[in-house]
C-alpha cells in the first residue's frame, strides 16, 4: 500500500487538479474544469492512506453510491490510470438529447465503453436489441432497460451517431 505522502505525489502529477485541504489532515482535489456537475476527483485523502477517487466511468456496482472507489490499497499505476480516466470522463460534456418522435429513438447508434469497446443499440419490432459488431449480445423489452444496462456496464452514447 502506498503511503500518504505517496499518493500526494502522485496526485500532485496532474496540474489540472487543484488541492483542497479539509478536516481531520484530509486532502481533497478538485478539477475546476469539469464540464459535468462532479467536480473532485480524489476526496478524504487521509494520512493513514485511505481515500476515494471518482470514478464515473465505471460500472455503478463497483462505486459506492456516490460514484467513488476506495483507493487504499492501490498501486501507483492504478492509481494514475484510475484518477486519468477519471478527469477524462469529466472532461466530456454529458449528453443531452432532443426529444425525438417516441423520445426513444435516441437511444439507437453507438455507445462507447471505458476502455473504448463499441456497442450499438437497435430497435427491432418490439426488442431493444445490443449488438458488439455483428454478434448480439442482450436483448431487452423496453428501451429503459436497455439504456439502464449501458450505463450499469460504464457504456457512454457516442457524440456521432452512426445509423
């Protein structure tokens, strides 16, 4: 496990954070230049090692509920690529839609994973269908659930969507 000092060493790598000291010798770090609502990436960074990272870009079931991952036992590789991919994520703008003529049809194109996977999303008669390539991989009732097991596996919509 590294130590305290350690992970401010590392935190202090990324100049887009900004250090915000808080109670109890907590360290917090903020990224000012969120474009999304979230703006600390690394919070209660504690002297006995502990803290969280927000990690958006993962799958809410390994977050707590506020979208942050315990980072204390975390090596220094993890926890650069962790807090890197966390200011990537909200360095993109979240995607709005216009309201289409079922305000599903929005749904359908592509969606992009956090490791840069590609999934596309149709609908088909009366299915929601998920497809890697050419290969389907889920297949739902409503577009609600589809939508919700996109997200759940840390999938974004892409910005261009390829119909």
């Amino acid at each position: 496990m590294l130590t305290f000092e350690e992970k401010l060493s590392i935190i202090e790598t990324f100049p887009e954070l900004q250090r915000k000291d808080v109670s109890l010798g907590r360290v917090n770090f903020h990224y000012p230049e969120s474009v999304q609502e979230k703006k600390i990436v690394v919070q209660h960074l504690h002297p006995n090692g502990n803290g969280f990272v927000y990690a958006g870009h993962m799958r809410k079931k390994d977050t707590d509920r506020k979208g942050f991952i315990n980072i204390r036992d975390y090596n220094e590789a993890e926890l650069k690529e962790l807090i890197q991919k966390s200011v990537d994520y909200l360095s993109e703008p979240p995607v709005e839609f216009e309201e289409e003529e079922d305000g599903f049809a929005r749904l359908e194109g592509k969606w992009i994973g956090p490791e840069k996977q590609e999934l596309t999303l149709e609908r088909e008669d009366l299915l929601w269908n998920v497809y890697s390539g050419t290969n389907l991989e889920e297949c739902f009732e409503s577009p609600v659930e589809a939508e919700r097991y996109l997200l759940d596996e840390g999938f974004r919509q892409s910005k261009k969507r390829n119909m």
